[in-house]
C-alpha cells in the first residue's frame, strides 16, 4: 500500500501531493509530458464541441458536426483516461485511485460514465437528438468540474513544492 492508504480510503487533504520518490518519477516519465499535452488538447476539443452543440439545440442547425464533436471529445477523454492511468501507475504504483488524486479519479469515473453513456445511445438510438445533446452538455459540466479538480490539485501541489523548495527563513535567519 502506497502512503498508508487502502485503495477504497480517501487521502488526507493536507499531505503532500507528492513523496520526493514520487515526484523524481513523475519528472522522469514521458506520460507526464503526454499528460501536459493532453489537457490543453482535450480542452480545446471540448470548447469546439460546446459551442457547435449549443448552436445547433439554438438554431436546429449542424447536428451531425455537433455529434462528430461530441464522439471525438470523447475518444479524447478516453485517450487521457488510459494514459493518464499509466502516469498513475508510474508515479504512484497504482492505475488509478492513488491517494494524492483520489477524489479526482472518482470524479473522472462519472465523467467517464456520461460520455459512455451518450456513445451507447446515440449507437442504440436509445434518445432523440435533442436528449442526446442535453445528455453531452451534462457530460460536459462533470467534465468541467474534473478538471476543475485537477487544477486546484495540480496549483496547490505546484505552490507546496514552491514552499518546500524555498529556504526556511524564520526570523530574518535561514533554518
């Protein structure tokens, strides 16, 4: 067990992100590279697709476009959900779950949930068009909120190692 935590225990908030073994890994592995690009990538997919969707339950106009966009944002959730579960399990022994992104890696399984949810029916025919659009917004706000997670997780990490790596200064003299 990594950090004292059974798999079905949530981290504590206030431990560090990262063990200093843990993070010379997360610095040495190429998906934490793959990871970085991924984000930005599946986040401008994502916008495209929000504006394409709300344009045609506006104006009933280019529903195919906004489906494509819908089914290839979702390939690229898929595609930074497998590597991103290889990062995990570089850095933390674990390819999912591992304390530091706990909470984040439950989210991510309801975002996974809705896009999968929306492929199946528009596969199955299961809902009509405007359902299905109504389905992907919903998939899309869990979507927001995730990375909204990750965010906070990833800035609070970056200002902890800030911390950490700065010299202690306790009274005008160094620790």
């Amino acid at each position: 067990m990594l950090s004292g935590h059974s798999p079905s225990t949530p981290p504590n908030p206030r431990a560090a992100l990262y063990t200093p073994q843990e993070r010379l890994r997360r610095d040495a592995t190429v998906w934490t590279l793959v990871q970085g690009v991924l984000a930005p990538v599946q986040f401008l997919v994502f916008l495209i697709s929000v504006v394409l969707v709300l344009r045609f339950m506006a104006t009933g106009v280019g529903q195919d476009v906004a489906t494509l966009s819908i089914v290839v944002k979702t390939l690229t959730l898929y595609t930074i959900m497998i590597t991103g579960c290889i990062w995990e399990k570089v850095v933390f022994g674990r390819y999912l779950f591992a304390p530091a992104f706990y909470w984040e890696d439950v989210f991510s399984m309801l975002v996974l949930a809705l896009h999968t949810a929306y492929l199946l029916a528009l596969a199955g025919g299961w809902l009509p068009t405007l359902s299905l659009m109504w389905l992907a917004l919903a998939a899309y706000a869990a979507y927001v909120i995730n990375a909204v997670q990750f965010v906070l997780k990833l800035r609070a990490a970056r200002l902890g190692a800030q911390a950490v790596d700065a010299p202690a200064v306790h009274s005008g003299v160094a620790a």
